[in-house]
C-alpha cells in the first residue's frame, strides 16, 4: 500500500449516506449520526485495540482503487453512458 488510502489516515465516520457511499455500508468504524458515545466508544476502541487501525488502513487500501483519478473520471461517462439508448 503507497499511500495508505488517499489520504493516509485511518477511518471512524458517522453512518450517513455519504460516508457509507465512500466507506462502504459494511465498514466497521461507524456510529449513529448524533451518537456520542458510539463514537467515544469507536475512540477507545482505536485508542486500547492494537488491531483496529491497521485493520481500517487495510480495508482503505482495498477501496482505494476506486479513487484514483482513473476511476473518478471514468465514473460519470460510465453513468452517462447508461442514460443513452444502446
């Protein structure tokens, strides 16, 4: 893994639409909007288990791919080209 996502940094994000579209909706590190002691709970969780921040690297690494320049670029032609009769 080069650059440990795009941004290097692992992930805990609340469960909204937009965060589940980039995360994925099986992501382990998400609490309810709102929810503050979900997310002080996935806090001490990233703090006390040795494993979860590399885990949340390691999943990263496996979506990555769908955010290189590549791939964003070619997202809308491959939307649009769904739009147009065949």
């Amino acid at each position: 893994m080069t650059d440990r996502w795009r941004g290097g940094t692992p992930v805990i994000a609340s469960r909204i639409d937009g965060n589940l579209g980039l995360l994925g909706d099986d992501w382990p590190a998400t609490f309810p909007v709102g929810d503050d002691a979900a997310l002080a709970a996935q806090l001490l969780s990233a703090r006390d288990d040795p494993a979860m921040l590399p885990g949340l690297c390691d999943r990263a690494a496996r979506r990555a791919p769908l955010f290189t320049a590549e791939a964003e670029a070619a997202a809308p032609r491959r939307i649009a080209g769904g739009l147009l009769p065949a």
